[in-house]
C-alpha cells in the first residue's frame, strides 16, 4: 500500500470556514468547560456539520457484555447473510463522544462499504479513567468475534477503526490482538489517531492554536483519561511506544495537514511500515483534525469517508 500524501501551504477554503464559523459562534475550548459541559457541546454542535445520514438496513443497540454498542447493517442484505464487519470506536479525547455523536459516520461506513458496522460506547474518563476504555474496546472486540454468528457477522473478516482517540483504541486494539493470537483482525483504520500522548510533536507546537483542536484542549483529554504521568508512556496509551508493531493487521492510517496530531500520526504509519506491516498513508494537506465527518460543510471529509469504505470493502471482500 502506497504512501500518499498531499501536499498544502495553506489550509482548504471550507476548513477555513469551519475555524471562523465556531470562532464567531464564541463556543467555549473545550479546555475550558467541565467534562460534562464538554460532551453537551459536543453533541449539540455535532448536527451541524454532518452530512445526511445514507439509508440503512437494520440498526440494533445491544449489549456487549456490559458495554453498550450499536449494530448496523446495510439495506438490501439478507439477514441470513454473514456480513465483514468494523469495530469502531469513536474519538473524543476518552472524554466526550457517544454513540450519537458518530452515528452518522458508522452509517456512511456500513452503507459504503457493504459491511457491518459495531459502534462501541467505551467507559469516558474522568469517572473512569485509563485502562477503562480500553479493556471496553478490547472486551467489545472479542465479543463480535464470540457472538459473531448470532450478529450475522463473519468473525473472519473483522476490521477495528476510530477516529483520534478512538483511532488510539483501535491500534491497541489491532495490538492485543496481535499478542492474543485472536481475533485475527484483516484491517486497522486509524484516523488522525493519538499515538504517543507521552511527547509533544512538532506538530503539537506549530498548530497549538487557531486549528480547532488545540494543545491545551489535548493536554485536558490527557489528563482526564490518566492517573499520571507514568501512565503517558505505557504502551496502551501511546501505541508509538510499543516494543514491536510487527505483525499487527494492515493499517489504513489518515491524518490531517493542519492537526497537532499530525506528526505522531506519521510516525506510527512509519513503525509500522519500518515493522513490515502493510499501510496505505495518507495526508489530506489543507484539512483539520475532525474534519471527517464533516461532510455537510467540509467536501474532503465525505472524500475521505469514501475513501475508508473503499479501503474496507477491498479489504475485507474474500479474493476468488
């Protein structure tokens, strides 16, 4: 898989009007608000920029042993019908994000690429901290591959993904999967993950400010989700960290030109092709961090959705 990054000097004309858009709405950083002052807003703003959401087949909330998830399916399958599936795990810092808040995103992805979809509400920080989300996210994971004949699911042809912390989770995820020897993951679909929260990038300093997400609203999100400093270098929390990638599934990896996120993106993708994993890179020059499910106001989000069902459908379709 090709590294494919666009180049930009300057940020896209419409993510430019997403940053003055909020500016002059005076929404508050989310640095400033309480956690629970955070995820209202998160939600309450989110309708505005998503796109419409694509017809679906069937969508069922169910339990995942405890965890709450959302099944989706796409419209003109046979129930009977095994379908690939993606666990996705949404971003939000640990801290805000729901299944509301990316339900449009998993419906796009399961009506583009044919598949499965099992959006996962994972424990927020700071009621529960680290390691909660992620023994949610790998404890939902194995339960699709348990259940997977009761979900209509393929439990050969599973994929995890999520979108900045959730693209964080989906990487530990594709890891104990690797060192479990089970599920066996065909896919990781990492967007704008966060990688190494124990280190500030280039990146971090360059678009501290002025971006949408900032640094001191990603130093906020960590220190909600940790319970120390120690915990910032555990492999769990910054996948960049691990001894060795070798061996995890194929990554999808796609980060954002003007993203403090951007530089520990890169490098992941790098690790993981320096480990011999196979990574289809790609950098959307102009565009911010968040802007894939954007569509209704941001057209290279709904590009890149099409994009990762592209990249699902051909991944996880069985070769004749």
């Amino acid at each position: 898989m090709p590294l494919n990054h666009e180049t930009a000097t300057a940020l896209d004309p419409q993510a430019k009007a997403v940053i003055d858009l909020v500016i002059n709405s005076g929404r508050p950083p989310y640095h400033l608000l309480s956690p629970k002052e955070a995820r209202q807003m998160f939600r309450d703003t989110r309708p505005a920029s998503t796109p419409p959401a694509p017809e679906i087949g069937v969508v069922r909330d169910l339990s995942a042993d405890g965890i709450p998830v959302r099944l989706y399916r796409p419209k003109g399958v046979p129930a009977s019908t095994a379908l690939p599936a993606l666990v996705f795990f949404h971003g939000g810092g640990w801290v805000i994000g729901d299944l509301e808040t990316h339900d449009v995103l998993c419906r796009q992805l399961a009506a583009g690429a044919g598949i499965s979809v099992v959006n996962v509400d994972y424990r927020l920080a700071p009621e529960q901290k680290f390691p909660a989300a992620i023994d949610d996210a790998w404890a939902a994971t194995r339960w699709v591959a348990a259940q997977a004949a009761e979900l209509g699911i393929d439990a050969g042809r599973l994929a995890v993904g999520g979108d900045s912390a959730g693209g964080n989770l989906a990487a530990v995820v594709a890891l104990l999967a690797r060192d479990h020897g089970a599920p066996a993951l065909v896919l990781q679909v990492l967007i704008y993950p966060v990688t190494d929260v124990g280190a500030e990038s280039a990146s971090y300093t360059e678009f501290a400010e002025g971006f949408m997400l900032t640094r001191d609203s990603m130093r906020w999100f960590a220190a909600h989700y940790l319970t120390g400093a120690r915990d910032a270098v555990d492999w769990r929390v910054s996948p960049l960290r691990a001894s060795s990638v070798a061996g995890v599934a194929p990554a999808l990896v796609l980060t954002a030109g003007f993203d403090p996120l951007r530089d520990e993106g890169d490098a992941y993708a790098r690790k993981l092709r320096a480990a011999g994993v196979r990574v289809d890179s790609i950098g959307y020059g102009g565009m911010i961090h968040g802007f894939v499910p954007m569509g209704r106001l941001i057209e290279t989000g709904n590009r890149a959705v099409a994009h990762i069902a592209a990249t699902l459908r051909q991944a996880l379709t069985p070769t004749t």
